[in-house]
C-alpha cells in the first residue's frame, strides 16, 4: 500500500446514547463546537489531507447529517434577499466542488466494524481513512490525517492514531503494544481492548484516526461479534496485523473526547478560547464565572 488515501469513512450511525435526550432527534455528530458541528471539523480534515470522496455510513434517523451537506434552497434564497451574502457563502458551498459525498446505510447498529464494512462498495480496493468525528483532534499544523497519510504513503503500513493517556486511565481505551517506536511511529504487535493498569503493554490509546488497508475488508467479514453482540473494528485490525505490517502512529495535535459531555465542554471552552473574534469575551467570561464560584465557595 503506497497510494495516497482519496476516500474517508466516516461511520456515524451509532445511537449517541451518551448524549440523550439531545441525540433523541440531534445526531451526535452535529452537535456544534461555536458554530459548526462536529462532522464539519471531521470533513475538514480528511479534506485537507486530499480525500475527494466521503463516505458517511448513517442511519435512518440521520437525514440531518445528508441535509447539511445538501443545498437548502428556501435558506439560501432567503439570505440573498437580506442581503446576507457572507451567510450564504457558508451556506451554499459546504464542500469544495471537486469533493463529493456518498451516504451507505448500516440497517441496524451492529458495531463500528460493520459500520465500516458497510463501506466496502464504495472504497472497493484502496487505502481509505475512517474518522470518527466525536474525536475532534486540534492542530496549529497539518491534521492528524494528514499527518498519518503521509505517513501510511512513506511506508505502505496501514495507520492508527494513538495518544498517551494517563497509566490509570488505560482501562477507557484499546492499547497498543508496538516494536521499536521511532518517529513518531512503531509497528504494532497487539492489541488490547482496556486493559487495567497493571495488565497494561503501554500507555498508548487508539483514537478515532485510521488509515486502512483494503484487505480489513475481508477480515470484518469473517470477524465474529464481540463485546455487545457488535462487530468491533479492534478485532478485524489485531488480525490484520498477524498478517501485515499496522502502524500505531502518535499524531501531532490535541485530542477531544466530544463522545463524552466533559471532552465536548474542554473542546468548546478551548476553541472559544482561541477563536478570533471570541477568545477575549470567552476568558472574560470565564474568569468571571470563576470568580463567582470562588466567592460562592468562600462563603
Ligand atoms: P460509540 O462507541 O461512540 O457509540 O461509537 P455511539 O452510539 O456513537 O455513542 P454512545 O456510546 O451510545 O454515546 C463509535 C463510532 O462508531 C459509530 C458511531 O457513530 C461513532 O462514530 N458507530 C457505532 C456506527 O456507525 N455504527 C454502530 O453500529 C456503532
């Protein structure tokens, strides 16, 4: 596998139970961090890092994720008779003109595995990215799926994203254990779905980043269902990774966890915090809820 990465998977049909009763008619994906929802930040980066083609695996209550990407003709029509013409600069053009979206449905939520299997049609037989937009990854550089394809196209090696986390946190996350890590990057002997700290071969944690070789494909297929009754994707990469070369790559950037209400809190007060027109209100704003609780708790 050396060719550029020109497809991203990104599987959004999962129940966003976490965040209910939000997620009762609002995907978890568009909730927004400011002004834009989640799946923009993710559609973003996988353009940034060169895909042309999204492939967004929904669900049937998800129509709202294919209506952002849609033109909304009553809206737009609206903005320019009010004159609203930055408005409806954003509005009008939500993807580039040479990047197009394709939407595959998972019928029922058996797991990000098969989420990613339901896929395949599309990718067919190349190296492909799967983000998952609840982790937001913020970078003053390139992307982390930048980063990680032109890593994945340097070496051949299917990548996954990981991050160090703290040596009590291990039992949150899948953990690696690689050889020799250099650059930013080493090749992964195993796989292991939250162990304990003592049981732990690393502190490195996957996160919502790959790039895949297309031979996962046929390893979903046969890859039984795990924890939950779903088809978990760990399953299918630990077997992949018997076979070839799977690099865990230690990307560049901080990471949100916007699965969870606190990681969506973090990621709102630091994008608040570095935003152009926002940054001095929002520490204004904050320090002064600060101080309001200091006193409250002087009291
Ligand atoms: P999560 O484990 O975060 O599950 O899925 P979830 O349903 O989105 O959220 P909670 O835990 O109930 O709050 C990880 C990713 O896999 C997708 C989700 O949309 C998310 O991007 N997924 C999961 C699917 O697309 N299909 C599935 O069957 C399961």
């Amino acid at each position: 596998m050396s060719r550029r990465i020109r497809k991203a998977v990104f599987p959004v049909a999962g129940l966003g139970t976490r965040f209910l009763p939000a997620t009762k008619t609002v995907p978890k994906e568009m909730l927004p961090i400011i002004d834009r929802p989640l799946i923009q930040y993710a559609v973003d980066e996988a353009i940034e890092a060169g895909c042309d083609t999204l492939i967004f695996v929904t669900n049937r209550y998800k129509h709202a994720v294919a209506d952002y990407f849609d033109k909304a003709y009553e809206l737009e029509e609206k903005l320019e008779k009010a004159g609203k013409l930055a408005q409806l600069e954003v509005v009008r053009n939500p993807l580039p003109p040479n990047v197009r979206a394709v939407f595959v449905t998972q019928t029922e939520a058996l797991g990000l595995g098969h989420a990613v299997l339901c896929a395949k049609p599309v990718v067919g037989d190349e190296p492909f990215a799967v983000i998952l937009p609840d982790d937001l990854i913020w970078n003053r550089g390139p992307g982390a799926l930048t980063q990680m394809a032109d890593a994945a196209e340097a070496s051949g090696a299917s990548m996954i994203a990981v991050q160090d986390v703290p040596h009590d946190k291990t039992d949150s996350y899948g953990i690696v254990a690689t050889e020799d890590f250099a650059d930013r990057q080493g090749r992964i002997r195993a796989m292991v779905e939250k162990p304990k700290p003592a049981d732990a071969p690393s502190t490195l944690a996957v996160v919502g980043r790959y790039v895949l070789n297309p031979r996962i494909f046929a390893l979903l297929e046969s890859t039984t269902p795990g924890a939950g009754g779903e088809i978990q994707l760990t399953d299918a990469i630990s077997a992949l990774l018997a076979e070839e070369a799977v690099h865990a790559y230690r990307f560049r950037g901080t990471r949100f966890d916007c699965g969870t209400h606190i990681g969506l809190i973090e990621a709102t007060i630091r994008y608040a915090l570095d935003h152009e027109k926002l940054s001095e209100a929002a520490a204004a704003m904050m320090q002064s809820a600060l101080d309001e609780l200091g006193v409250r708790e002087l009291e």
